[in-house]
C-alpha cells in the first residue's frame, strides 16, 4: 500500500506564507513526478505545480512568482513554499505522486486525503 500524508494547510491572513508538505510512504519502487493541485468549491481540480525526480519543475500561471515546489528524494516527500497568498488561492490543496511500486509494474497515479488552506482576513 502507498500512502501520501499532507499537512501544513491552515488560515492566513492575505499576503501571508504557508509550507505545506507531502511525503510517500508505503511499498515504492520509484517516484517519477510528485506535485500539488487544488480544488475550490464549485470548481474543478486544477494542477499547481509538479517536479520531476530531476528537479524540473511546472507552475500554474497564476502562481508563478508566489510558490515554489520542491521535493527531497532521500525522503520521498514533496513541498509547496506558497508567499503572497491570495483569497483566490484558497482550496483543498491536494499531493500527487506518479510511481511504480513495483519493477514489473506500470506507473499509477497516488492521491493525498486534501489539506485545506483557507487566505482571509
């Protein structure tokens, strides 16, 4: 079983920073990509920002400039440094991974339980 645990969500005042974090845990061959994706109300989910093993890395366009993703390997765990928060952002915020769990086996796709963060005043 794999399992992907968040936390670091909560209430910020606008302009404000959170760190939210990510980490995979359970039978892991290899982790390709990990990334966050956030849902409002009424909205569809929508991809913030990924990171591949090496490094490389995705942003939405609208937060660009105001989060940065990162991960630890070693640890099999994933970060989103989010400044300058916005009301706009706030949503459940939700971890990915794409990985194998094992060599003879494909690349699925594994979800985190959501962490909500909440920017008001």
């Amino acid at each position: 079983q794999v399992q992907l645990v968040e936390s670091g969500g909560g209430l910020v005042q606008p302009g404000g920073s959170l760190r939210l974090s990510c980490a995979a845990s359970g039978s892991i061959f290899v982790i390709y990509a990990m990334g966050w994706y956030r849902q409002a109300p009424g909205k569809q989910r929508e991809l913030v920002a990924t990171i591949t093993s090496g490094g490389s890395t995705n942003y939405a366009d609208s937060v660009k400039g105001r989060f940065t993703i990162s991960r630890d390997n070693a640890k099999n765990t994933v970060y989103l440094q989010m400044n300058s928060l916005k009301s706009e952002d706030t949503a459940v915020y939700y971890c990915n991974a794409v990985l194998r769990v094992r060599i003879t086996t494909g690349r699925d796709d594994y979800w985190g339980q959501g962490t909500q963060v909440t920017v008001s005043s």
